[in-house]
C-alpha cells in the first residue's frame, strides 16, 4: 500500500495519518512544509527555550512561554489560501523602530495576548492555528520555559559552561553534552498524548543541540517517543554549520549525537542528503548499527542555500513511509 493509499483509506477511517515532528525554528518549518504535503493530520512539538531577541523579551518581561518558535512552525503550517498565506505574513512581520517595538513580531504578541486573554497556553495556539486555517496543530514540549546550558569544548581544548539557548547556538567550539533547566520538566500532556498515537514522529533537520535533542531531554517526552509505536524518521542538515553550535561537524556525529542522548530511541529511517555526507559508507554503517534505513536525496532548493526543499523532502518522505508499509498492510 503506497501512501497515497494508507492516507486516503486513513480519512475514510476519519483520522488521517497521524504525523509529529519535532524541533523547532527554521528546521522544524522545513519538516512541516514538507510535511503538509502529505498529511493534514500533523502535530508540531516546539522546543521552548528560546531566550533571545522578541521572544526573549516577551518571555522576560512576562514570565511566558518564548513564542517565536511556536510562531515559525504555526506560519509553516497556514491554509494554502490568500486568507492564510496573508495571515502567515502577518504573523512574521516584524516592527522596526527605534523604540519598544522594534523587531518584535506580530505574531509573538498576538500568541502572548491570547495567552493572557485565555489563560491557557494550549488553546491559545489552537485559536492562532484556527486564523490561519492551520494544516495541524502547534504544541510547546514543555508546560513550562526552559533553559539550555552546554558543555562546550573550545579551541584551547578546555571545557566551559555555556548558558542559555541564543549563547549556545553561536558558541566557539564542541558541544560535548546538553542539559535543560529545570532538568525534569513538566511535559506538554497534548504533545505526549500526540506521540502516542502517532503514526510517524520526524526528528530534524534543524539546529542539533538547541533545537532537536532538547525534546529528548523532558524525560517524559523521551519516555513517549521511546515507546511510541509510531516509526521515527531522523532528517539530518543539508551542510555543516559555518557558526555556532556544529560548526564543522559531520553529519555522521549528528546522527551518534542523538543515539549518545537517546539510546532507547527506535529509529526506523535516515533522510539525508549525499551532498552533505563526507563518508557515506560511515553513514549507512551507522543507520545500519541502529536498524535504520538510510535514504539519499536530493533535498536541497537548489538555489546554493543550505535550505530543505519542501516538495523534493516530502518526495523523500512518502518514499520512507511508502518503504513502511508497502508489505505490511493489504
């Protein structure tokens, strides 16, 4: 059964394929606009430890959660519609001035106002989702905001402390190791309950130690994908980092870092990019070490960015699933 099949027969079932994908920022937006292709049954599940720029101020200045990742990945997911495409933009417009405002995005205002209008995170971003028409729902991995710290080896070989999310993602050297702040938070219990029932989770593409692993840091969350019977995807970047966190780190350690945090993740199936691969051979020796198959794609925009594009990832993705289920299901 191709996917087109198991979708269609899913809806007629009237539940759809049920996908999570998890992340944040820019890498989580590309998984759901690849994503949003083929399913209209999608949950985002956002990192929330943001500390920097507008949402860092909003979440400074008012004890919130840091809503610019939430924003990205509900804007990824709007009605393909004049009335959504505009809403979208009107969610990513950012202010300029030499006052208050300035760079502050619409979007993170109006999520933090709904959340004081509603007093409820969750149904706040349910009320967004519902403006822009929403392909899917947008979730926070944590009840509460977070804080990421870091090991970090730096050029002289000497480890140092790194705090913060927006100090972590530009840092000089190795991260050797992640940890959130307060270390057991409390999960999001609409994102577990999402993971339970999944049929497909998506880790990745994204910034590795502040955006992906970071889920797998909420023990209950870890306990959730770890058990899931939903198959896991990891997507891995197009090109290493120039600055910040994995500069210079190849995909091949991207994909042990996550084994090194999460052992007891299942992982079905690796997406990745030839061009992005030094030693391919390592690679498959590594998805192979995990039971994972690893599929090469052209997944770039072509345009010379280091950006996934949507239609040749969700390509790539129906032909995971397709792999998933072609013998399995009648």
């Amino acid at each position: 059964m191709t996917l087109d099949q198991l979708t269609a027969a899913s809806r007629d079932e009237g539940r759809g394929l049920a996908v999570v994908a998890l992340g944040g920022g820019h890498g989580l937006s590309a998984s759901l606009s690849a994503l949003r292709l083929l399913s209209d049954r999608i949950t985002a599940v956002v990192t929330v430890a943001d500390d920097g720029g507008s949402s860092g101020r909003l979440r400074e200045e008012l004890g919130v959660l840091p809503p610019g990742d939430l924003r990205m990945a509900l804007a990824a997911l709007c009605d393909d519609s004049d009335w959504g495409r505009l809403w979208r933009d009107v969610l990513q417009h950012r202010f300029a001035s030499d006052g208050a405002l300035d760079r502050h995005a619409v979007g993170n205002l109006l999520i933090v106002a709904l959340w004081e209008i509603l007093g409820d995170p969750i149904a706040g971003l349910d009320w967004v989702g519902r403006l822009l028409g929403a392909r899917g729902r947008v979730l926070p991995m944590a009840a509460v905001p977070l804080r990421i710290e870091a090991d970090v080896v730096g050029p002289d070989g000497r480890t140092r402390l790194v705090d913060g999310q927006s100090h972590v993602a530009v840092a000089k050297g190795r991260v050797t190791q992640v940890r959130l702040d307060p270390p057991k938070p409390p999960a999001c219990p609409e994102a577990l309950e999402a993971v339970r029932q999944a049929d497909l989770v998506v880790l990745g593409p994204g910034s590795w130690y502040t955006s992906v692993l970071p889920h797998l840091l909420v023990p209950e969350l870890h306990e959730a994908l770890a058990t899931s019977p939903a198959r896991t995807i990891v997507t891995l970047n197009l090109q290493p980092e120039r600055i910040g966190e994995t500069i210079g780190m190849p995909v091949t350690d991207h994909l042990a870092a996550l084994v090194a945090h999460a052992p007891d993740l299942r992982i079905d199936a690796v997406v990745v990019d030839p061009g992005a691969v030094e030693d391919l051979d390592l690679l498959a020796e590594e998805c192979a070490g995990v039971g994972a198959r690893m599929l090469l794609r052209q997944l770039g925009r072509g345009d010379g960015t280091a950006q996934h594009d949507p239609l040749r990832l969700a390509a790539a993705y129906r032909d995971v699933v397709d792999g998933f289920y072609g013998d399995v299901r009648p």
